[in-house]
C-alpha cells in the first residue's frame, strides 16, 4: 500500500469513527436532560420518556434495513444520507418547541442514525486486509464503546452549562465534518444484481421489533403484565416473529438472507453480542444513579469517577489490536470476560461508603475486560462469513447488540425495583417499637431524661451500618422516624444494585465455557467472495 493509500485509509479511519461515536452517543446523552426538557415542555415524566423511546424504537425498526439499502445502493450514498439526515434531524431536536415535535425528531434521529453503526463497521472490514482487520475492529470499537460510556457526563455538562438543546447541537460540527469527509474519502459500489426488496418480510421484522422494544421501554412505567398494553405489545411481537421467521425459511428471496444463519460462528458471536452489550450498557447504566441518588454525587463528579472505565477500554483495544492473528482470540476474550466478571463481583462488595479511588478502579479494570472482549469477538464472528453478506451480517450484530442492552436494562431495572421493596419490608422488621435501636432511642425522650447524643449513636452504630444517626433530630420522634424511613429506602435500594451486579457477573462467568463452541479455525478461513 502506498503511502498515499495509508493516508487516506487514516483519515477513513477517523470519519467512520466520528459517525460511529455520533449514533452511539445520542444513545445516553438525552437521558440526563430529561427533567429539563419536561419543564421547558411542559410534559409530564411519562410523556417525556417518549423522547427515550421514540429513538430506541426508530432504531431498532431501521437497523435490519441497513444492510439491504448498502447493497443495493452503496456504502458511501446511504452513509452520507444517513450522517445528513442524522444532523439535521439533532438540530431540529434541538429547535423543537412542542414534545410532539421532539419526538418526532427524535424518530427521524433514530431511522436515520440506524445505519450509522453498522455500515461504519462494514466500511471499515472493507477498508483493512483480513491480516489488519483486528486492528481496524479495534479502533471502531472504541467508538462504539465511548459514546454509551461517555454521552451522560456530556449531556450532564451541556445541559448544566447551556440548556439541553445543546446535547443535540453538539452533533452539527461533527455532522459536517463527516459528511465531507465520507463524499471524499469513500467511493460508492452498489451491488451489480441487488435482491429485490422483500416488504412483507421487513414488515413483520419491524413490527416484531417495534412491539419488543415498546414492551421493554414502556414495561417498567406500566407494571408489565398487570398492563393489557404491555400483554398486548407482548403478544403482537411474538405473532410477528413467529410469521417472519416462517416466511424467512419458505421466501425464495428472504429479507435477511438465510446464508447469514448458517454460519456458526456468526450465530454464536451475535449471541455473545446480545450478552457483552448487556454486560457494557447495563452497568453504564445502574451505576450513575447509585453515585448520584445513594451516595449524593453530581452529575460531574459521577462522570469523572466513570471516566476511566473508557481509558481502560481505549488502552486494552489498542494491546488487543496487536495480539489478534496471534493469540487465539477465544483466549482473549475469556481474559476479558474474566476481568468483567472480578470487576462486577468487586461491585458486588460496594457499600455506601465506598471510596471514589475503588469505583475508579473496578471501572479500569471493567474497561479493560470489555476492551479485550469486542474487537477478536467480532473478528471471530466474521471469519468466515462471505463478503456478498458482511453488510447485512454487520447491521444484524448491531441490532443484537442493541436488543441485548434493551433486554438487560428492562430485566435488571425491573429486578432493582422489585428487590428494593422486598429489601425494605425485611430491614421494617427490624425496625419497630420493640427493637433495642428504637426503644435506645426514644425511651429517654418520652422520659423527659437528657439526651446524650454520642452515647447514643455510638449504641446505635452496630445497627446502622453507616446511617448517618448523627444528625439525627433526637428530640423529636416525628421527624426521626421520617428519617429513619428515608434510610431505609436507601439501604435497602443498594442491596438491590448489588443484587443486580451479582446477576452481571454471574452472566460474564457463564460465558466463558461457552466459547468453546466457537471455532478456533475460523480466524484461518478465508471468507468467500461468492
């Protein structure tokens, strides 16, 4: 390759990943500014979360069509497109005046920051020889890693310092860049014989999938199935699934070809997708409202205790980038794997009072196992899957991807609210009118007999386990108990987050046998060309 040709494919290399870490960032980054938005709307909390789900449904109905509108069209036309249409769809978030207009908007974003994802990676494959192309699944992974992580600290930034419009003006600058960049640095190839477009199968994809992600999204504000409409989204998904999977096998020109399901070591990397994303999206998203409603963090100061969970995804993709080809990579991902599960059980330990030199350390060594996990999975994934379907093969593990995180949030967010008043009657228990603790403290009072405040916290500490009983208004019973009730809601929803961190790494260990099934030979195959 020339040195004119390395230059170039750097620059590419840059621009994918400005498009990559622009979709991947509107992901997160609305979601701090919500209470903003619904004063600035006028809209309740239920409403405004619309603005959450309208993106991810959007999204989750585009993905699939990706990869058929890259072949049949090109790479470069429908990026561009999409990168312009992304950006002009962030700014008309941004001016929105109304929350039916920012909904819209935001579905707009998300048809349009569908492809986003998956042709980046598909462009990049493209781009790097099969020898460098865990290098290149390196770099882009960085990009798909950093946005998730870091959009809420961004959008709690632009949001305290501007307004929240600003979490969407942000994409303007970079937009344009990668739009130009994408019109001069790639060239357009379409597919000599295209398939014809199936509709019925797409169809019922996005029917399937729009109805999954409703149900998910909209799951925990309506209580599940005690909700006709969740039962109802539940059963509409099933139906749709069921046909288009029916349709798929009898189709003589499919939706998603049935080549794709044939390869097993594709089949398996979507599975360890669906779980490794649940795994990087899922504790990104537990642990800012741990730090900020238990334990009183800023928006900022959270940010910047989880900013080296990215550092140590940045700095274990770029060791990784060089032991593909010579390393197995079922090894690497094991380590990596590994080094999630010890960080997660590490969680598992947390208390109320645990230091921001720990959490900033179990989020280096969680970036570094998920930085050892993407890049060879992704390579193994593709090995041996022919180059006629890469795109498409490319748009499904984004969407894997995706339904895992959304799988897993709605699970364990569910999970963290169940535990939470299961934890809270069981700490009542122990706390009545006959328990040493309130009887220590109230007997005195009700006695007219002075109260010693140190001897009292002191007897009380083998009970608080760190509640702040110092500060508790001791003369007045009233307002004790009223404290004491707050306490114990928050005692018991930080035994639920380490429940559900126990969940976490108990999934990361679980996986680790089951790469065995994988095919440590693919990475020597030759993907065909036919």
């Amino acid at each position: 390759m020339t040195p004119d040709q390395l230059r170039r494919r750097r620059w590419l290399t840059v621009v994918v990943m400005m498009a990559t870490i622009m979709q991947a960032l509107d992901g997160t980054i609305a979601n701090v500014a919500l209470p903003n938005m619904q004063g600035s709307l006028s809209a309740t909390q239920e409403q405004v979360a619309w603005v959450i789900t309208s993106f991810i449904v959007s999204a989750a109905i585009a993905t699939p069509l990706a990869g058929f509108l890259a072949v049949r069209f090109g790479v470069r036309r429908i990026l561009v497109s999409s990168v312009i249409g992304f950006t002009i769809a962030s700014m008309l978030c941004g001016a929105a005046q109304t929350l039916p207009q920012l909904v819209l908007f935001r579905i707009l974003q998300g048809v349009f920051g569908a492809s986003l994802v998956p042709l980046s990676q598909a462009l990049m494959m493209d781009a790097y020889s099969r020898e460098e192309q865990g290098k290149a699944m390196a770099m882009w992974g960085v990009g798909t890693m950093l946005g998730p992580i870091s959009g809420p600290t961004l959008g709690g930034w632009l949001t305290d310092e501007f307004s929240w419009r600003w979490v969407f003006y942000i994409n303007l600058p970079v937009g344009i860049l990668c739009a130009v960049g994408l019109m001069i640095l790639v060239k357009n190839k379409a597919s000599d014989t295209p398939r014809p477009f199936d509709l019925l199968g797409f169809s019922l994809l996005a029917i399937a999938l729009g109805s999954f992600q409703l149900m998910l999204d909209r799951g925990h504000q309506m209580d599940w199935f005690t909700s006709n409409e969740i039962i109802f989204e539940a059963v509409v998904a099933v139906v749709a699934a069921v046909m288009f999977v029916l349709h798929m096998l009898s189709s003589d020109q499919p939706f998603l070809p049935r080549d794709l399901f044939r390869d097993r070591n594709l089949m398996l990397g979507l599975a360890f997708t669906a779980v490794t994303g649940l795994l990087m999206i899922v504790t990104a998203t537990l642990l800012p409202p741990f730090l900020q409603q238990l334990k009183g963090y800023p928006v900022f100061t959270t940010g910047l205790v989880m900013a080296p969970r990215g550092i140590g995804t940045m700095l274990s993709m770029f060791v990784v980038s060089r032991l593909i080809g010579k390393v197995d990579a079922r090894l690497l991902i094991a380590i990596g794997l590994g080094l999630c599960a010890v960080s997660l059980y590490d969680m598992t330990l947390f208390t109320l009072e645990v230091s921001e030199a720990r959490i900033v350390w179990n989020g280096f060594v969680q970036g570094l196992g998920l930085g050892l996990i993407f890049p060879p999975l992704t390579t193994l994934a593709f090995a041996t899957v022919p180059i006629r379907i890469r795109t498409e093969g490319a748009a499904l593990n984004a969407l894997m991807r995706n339904l895992g995180a959304s799988v897993g949030v709605a699970t364990l967010v569910a999970l963290l609210d169940r535990n939470t008043q299961i934890n809270r009657s069981v700490l009542a228990e122990h706390l009545t009118v006959f328990s040493p603790l309130w009887r220590f403290a109230t007997v005195p009072i009700e006695h007219g007999i002075p109260v010693d405040r140190a001897r009292i916290v002191q007897h009380m500490m083998p009970y608080s386990g760190g509640w702040p009983f110092g500060s508790l208004p001791l003369d007045d019973p009233s307002r004790m108990i009223a404290v004491w009730s707050e306490e114990l809601n928050r005692q018991a929803a930080s035994i639920a987050y380490l429940n559900d961190f126990r969940v976490l790494a108990i999934s990361a260990v679980i996986l680790i046998p089951a790469l065995l099934f994988m095919r440590r030979q693919a990475m020597l195959v030759r993907p065909s060309r036919r």
